[in-house]
C-alpha cells in the first residue's frame, strides 16, 4: 500500500494578481504562500514521508521546503512542472466572456479534444505524455519501498495527473478543485488508487485571521 500526499504549491504574487504563470514563470511564494507552507508542515510533520516529487519549479520546492530541511529524499522533475500556457504566460485572468479564446480552448478540451491548443502551449495529453514516465517510476517495483510519498505540483498539471491516477477521461478534468497549498491525499492498494481526502484545506483554516 501507498500513500500518496499530493498538494499543490503555495500562493504566489501572480496568484495573488490572478495572472497566468505555467511553466514558463518561475516566481516565488510571497508572504501567504510561505504561511501556507508553514501551516501544511505543522500539520503533517508526523507522517514519516519516505520521499518528496516537486516540480522543478521554485514554487513547489519552496512549499516543501522544511521537508527537505528534514533530510527527506527530494527529487525535482520536470515531468511535474505546470502546463504551458505558450503566449497566455504573464497575461491577466479575464472573465472567460472576455476572452473568448480562452473560452474556446476550455470547451474544446471539456468537449474531449484535449490536443488542442490555442496559444502555442502544450496540449493536456502532452502533460499527460510527459507525467507517464514519472508514474511508472513511482509505480515501480523498484519504489515500492516508499510508502509515503509528497508530490507538490501545480493545478492544471495537478488536474492531469489525478486523472491518469483515478482513469478519469482528460475532458474531465475540471472535476478536481483545488486551491492553493490544498491536499489530495490518494492511497494506492497495488491495484488502483483511490481517494482519502479531497481538496483538504482544513490545515489552512488559522490562516485567515492573519492574512
């Protein structure tokens, strides 16, 4: 059996500014983001993780930062990094009624044409194609042994690889909210996965008074 801890990074200033960063932005956690962190360690601190996945992106690995501060095995991969958002990437959030390409690339994949894209970034089966290899890898009978395991990624990303994790079709990926530094906590029985928790944030909750 496997336990999978799967969080999406802290907030960044571009989150805060509801701008598009894919993986094409490397930025930091601000101020929330590093409290969120701090929160979700305080919480989980007692499970004995026997690795951490992070994209190679800062924001993932500073949000398991006092993880890795405690010796635990780190692996950075690129397989993990957020979707590309090709021309979109520094772009405000509009409301989908004012950006209509937008609107039409998020129908096209809900439609099931997930090889589409509109701004020159990757497609939802490309990140799917690249997170397989990373899947299989953890999946192995070589890291069996591994029997807790932290991935910190990204939302859409995260979306992606929740449904190759639970055969979910990729059109229907909006199914999986998330917020930042949420939890999905998975357990694999060596047949299937199947899911704890979903969207956790209760470890979030002191957080609001301050911020």
């Amino acid at each position: 059996m496997k336990h999978i801890y799967l969080i999406r990074h802290g907030e960044t200033n571009y989150n805060h500014s509801k701008v598009i960063q894919g993986s094409g932005i490397d930025s930091d956690l601000n101020e929330l983001g590093r409290a969120q962190a701090r929160a979700f360690f305080d919480a989980y601190r007692h499970i004995r993780f026997d690795a951490i996945y992070t994209s190679k992106l800062k924001r993932t690995i500073q949000s398991v930062q006092p993880f890795i501060d405690m010796r635990i095995k780190h692996e950075a991969h690129t397989a993990l990094n957020e979707i590309s958002w090709g021309a979109k990437e520094g772009q405000p959030i509009l409301p989908l009624e004012e950006d209509p390409f937008f609107a039409k690339m998020l129908a096209e994949w809900r439609n099931g044409n997930t090889h589409y894209s509109a701004f020159g970034g990757e497609t939802p089966n490309q990140v799917a194609e690249r997170q397989r290899p990373f899947l299989d890898k953890l999946f192995s009978a070589e890291y069996a042994h591994e029997e807790n395991v932290l991935i910190c990624m990204h939302g859409r990303a995260m979306r992606v690889l929740l449904c190759q994790l639970l055969n979910f079709k990729l059109a229907e990926m909006d199914t999986f909210e998330h917020g930042n530094l949420c939890l999905y906590h998975l357990i694999y029985t060596g047949s299937m996965v199947n899911v704890w928790k979903h969207n956790e944030q209760s470890h979030l909750a002191n957080l609001s008074a301050r911020f």
